[in-house]
C-alpha cells in the first residue's frame, strides 16, 4: 500500500474504456478543483478484462468527460493485476463482481475494497472529525478506515454493497450521460468531506 504522504486509488470496471475511465477522470477533476492538484490522490483505473488493455477510452466516455471540460485523450486501457490490487489504498469497483475480483486477486484488499456507490453511501454515514490529517491524501487514508468500520457495523451496508453502476457499452450517448452522472454523484460526499465541508 502508499505511503502516508500519498494515497493510490484505482477504479475497476471490465473493459476499463467506459465506466471506470469515467470515474477516474471525474474524481480527478473534482479533486483537483476542490483540494488543488497537489492533493497527493493519485487515482487510476484498470479493468478485470485484459481484451482492451492499450486501448484509449470509449469515445461515447469521452464525450462526456470533454462536455465537462476534461481532456480525456492520454487515457489507455489498463489490465487489473494482483500487484495493482496490492498498491492500491483503495480499490472501487463499478458493481460488486469487480471488487470480488479484485479481491480474489489480493484477499489483503478486503477492508480496503468497495463499490463505487457503496463507497459513497459509508461516506455519507461518516464523521468529518473522525478523519486525522491536515492534507487531502491523509484524510482520505482516514475515510477509508472508517468506511471500512461502517460496513462492518451498519445494518444495510451489505445492500449497498450490491449497488452498481450500469455498464453504458454498446447503448447510446445518452446512457453515458447517465452512467457519468452517476459516477459524478456518487463522488459529492467524498469531495465534500475530504475538503472539510
């Protein structure tokens, strides 16, 4: 795992050209927006599926990143391996199947492992004043923790943990609309209590 001046997350989906690009570039975005770029969050995405790997992002993903004003164009696909699963301080699967894969491949990632939206239902559920640290990377170190101690103890964390993100591969533009969306909601409560809001 990282060290404590710095936090590495990686997003999981299959292809790793939709869903977790979206996700990546997004949390990056919001990141950098609300704790400034030397946030010390060092995010990137793979995916369980090595078909992909080297290939740039879905152009519908794209799109979408570009209407926000994020250039998605150095992304290239990336195959999830156990040494990625073990640097990982954080791994985020789009749905449930993914982090049972990533798991699979590093059983240690268990307490640091979530989907994406039950991710952010825990973090909800958190306590800013439980977080120590004065920096974005320390504090998320701490949000991860505390996470993983409310799955432990809260009573509906095991539905959340089944809460996925669709995959939008081979629909129209507008359900990447949707799945980029989602993605970017989902983030709002992490963003929120990393910038101490």
């Amino acid at each position: 795992m990282g060290q404590q001046s710095s936090i590495r997350v990686t997003v999981v989906c299959l292809g790793n050209i939709c869903r977790s690009p979206l996700a990546e570039y997004l949390l990056r975005h919001r990141l950098d927006e609300s704790l400034g770029s030397d946030h010390g969050i060092v995010i990137g995405s793979a995916g369980t599926y090595s078909g992909h790997q080297g290939e740039p992002m879905h152009k519908n993903s794209a799109h979408e990143l570009r209407g926000r004003g994020i250039d998605p164009d150095e992304f290239r696909a990336t195959h999830l391996t156990r040494s990625l699963v073990a640097e990982s301080d954080l791994v985020l699967g789009a749905e449930a199947e993914h982090v049972e894969h990533a798991v699979g491949l590093d059983a240690s990632a268990q307490s640091r492992s979530f989907s994406l939206r039950e991710f952010a239902q825990l973090t909800a559920l958190a306590d800013p004043d439980q977080l120590a640290g004065t920096s974005g990377a320390q504090r998320f170190h701490a949000l991860v923790s505390v996470a993983d101690a409310l799955r432990r103890s809260h009573q509906d964390a095991h539905q959340w943990a089944h809460l996925g993100v669709d995959d939008p591969y081979g629909m129209p533009q507008s359900a990447f609309r949707t799945c980029a969306d989602e993605i970017d909601q989902a983030f709002d409560p992490v963003v929120k209590i990393l910038g101490g809001r």
